[in-house]
C-alpha cells in the first residue's frame, strides 16, 4: 500500500459562519493523506500509472475556493471529490484547519478530519 500525504497545503479562502468571515476571509491549511496500490507505479517509473499528486492539488485548490460555512462540508466536498476523481484511491484522510478563527480569544487553528 502507497501512501501519498499532501502537507501544509496554505489557502486564503472564505469559509465561516460569520458574514465577515465570508467578506474578509482567512488562512487555512489543509492535509491530505490517499492510500493506492502504487506496485505498478513502483515498477514502471511512468506517471500515468501513479496517483497524480499535482493533478489532486489543484482538485483541492479549486474545492477551497467555494465558499462555505462549515468546516465539516469543506472536508467532505474534498474527500467526495478525491474519491471521484480517484479510482484507484483506496482510503483518504482530509484536515481542514482554520487559522486564528474569530472566538474572541488567542487560539491558534481549529481542526476538522474526515477519513473514508
């Protein structure tokens, strides 16, 4: 089993329950970890028999770009759109981290992860 994590993916998006979080926006990060058999890419060195990591970037880039209010339907549009654009994707992880989210308080980022 071939493990492929993208890690400290950075976007500036709009993603929140507060009207100014869909105006202003903020910081978040995102992590991704896909599961494949990667024995054919290991053999052949070709691309086209790999899970395309460049190509599942901009998958996610494109689904950080729609605006919503929860962290929880971020996560599942990810993974939903991983799994469909994916076949050979046998597990996912995906985590959503806000950064400094308005609380009214010092805290650093707020999680959310989903794994299918």
């Amino acid at each position: 089993m071939g493990i492929i994590e993208l890690e400290g993916m950075e976007f500036y998006a709009y993603h929140g329950c507060f009207k100014e979080e869909q105006i202003v926006g903020n910081k978040f990060t995102v992590y991704v970890r896909m599961e494949y058999d990667e024995t054919k890419a290991a053999q052949s060195d070709y691309i086209g028999d790999a899970l395309n990591y460049q190509r599942a970037y901009e998958k996610i880039k494109e689904q950080l770009q729609i605006k919503s209010h929860l962290l929880e339907h971020v996560c599942q549009r990810i993974l939903d759109m991983l799994y469909e654009n994916f076949p050979e994707l046998q597990h996912a992880t995906v985590k959503v981290s806000k950064m400094n989210p308005p609380m009214g308080g010092q805290i650093e980022k707020v999680s959310l992860t989903l794994s299918r």
